[in-house]
C-alpha cells in the first residue's frame, strides 16, 4: 500500500521538495494506515484501494488527516470516536457507504449492536426520522453482512 501511494506522489508535478516535511507526511500516513486498519480494517482499505486509479492524493489526505492526526489524539478512545462519527453521518443523512463503514469500526473498537442503535436512534430528535431510518437501515444492512461472515 505504501508503495503506490508513495510513487503516486512522486509522479505528481507538485511534489514535495522539503525532506524533513515529507518524512512527517510518511510518519502520519504510517500512524494513519495502522489507526485506518484498527478501526475500520478491511473496509477501511477498500475505500482507499477505490481511490488509488482516481485520486491518490484524497486517499493518502484521507489516511493522513483523519487517521493519522484526529484518531490518533488522546483525548478520546476509539469507541467514543466511532460513535461520534456514526452519530454526524447519521446526521447528515447523505453518507450511507460512509456510514456502513462506520458502523462497521464501531463494531470493531468495542461498541454493542445495541448502542449503535441507540446513538442512531437519537440522531432522530436533532437530523430528523428520515435521517434516523436511513442510518437504522444501514445498521441493519452491517449487522447483516456481520452475521453472514460470522463477525460478532
């Protein structure tokens, strides 16, 4: 995976000619890949893996940003994390593959079924019931494919 996403770069006419900047950029990407793998696992590597023909500069922003700098804060543990993510993508009510595989991480980093369910649930009080169905087929379309691949 680092590979592609390094030669990516390379080949990119805006490339980085300040080394000490781009070996910050590896460490995040690296602390990035291994959050990404903890949490969302296989999924999570789908997502970028669909985006290394289109847009290898979002995949690696993707890993680096998010996993690499928010996730890896101490501040929360990644099940409080999770939940917050599975609450604004609920919210938002536009993001289902998004949310899918969040639910998934939440699975992962130690949430219940249950408290998926609750946290979408209340996400109908603030976005609304059409948001809050959504996000409750998405957890019922997740705990599904669980099941069927004896995960949990």
């Amino acid at each position: 995976m680092f590979r592609w996403m390094t030669e990516a770069r390379k080949s990119q006419p805006h490339g980085n000619d300040n080394w000490r900047e781009e070996m910050e950029n590896q460490d995040r990407y690296r602390q990035g890949w291994e959050k990404l793998k903890e949490v969302d696992g296989e999924a999570g590597e789908r997502v970028i893996e669909s985006l290394r023909d289109i847009a290898p500069d979002f995949a690696r922003y993707l890993i680096e940003f998010p996993f690499g700098d928010i996730y890896s804060r101490p501040g929360l543990d990644l099940k409080s994390r999770e939940i917050a993510v599975v609450a604004a993508l609920t919210a938002l009510g536009n993001a289902a593959p998004q949310l899918k595989v969040h639910i998934h991480g939440a699975l992962n980093v130690g949430c219940t079924r249950e408290e998926v369910v609750e946290v979408i649930m209340q996400m109908a009080v603030y976005a609304g019931f059409p948001a809050a169905l959504n996000g409750l087929f998405a957890a019922k379309e997740v705990f599904k494919q669980r099941d069927e691949s004896g995960q949990d």
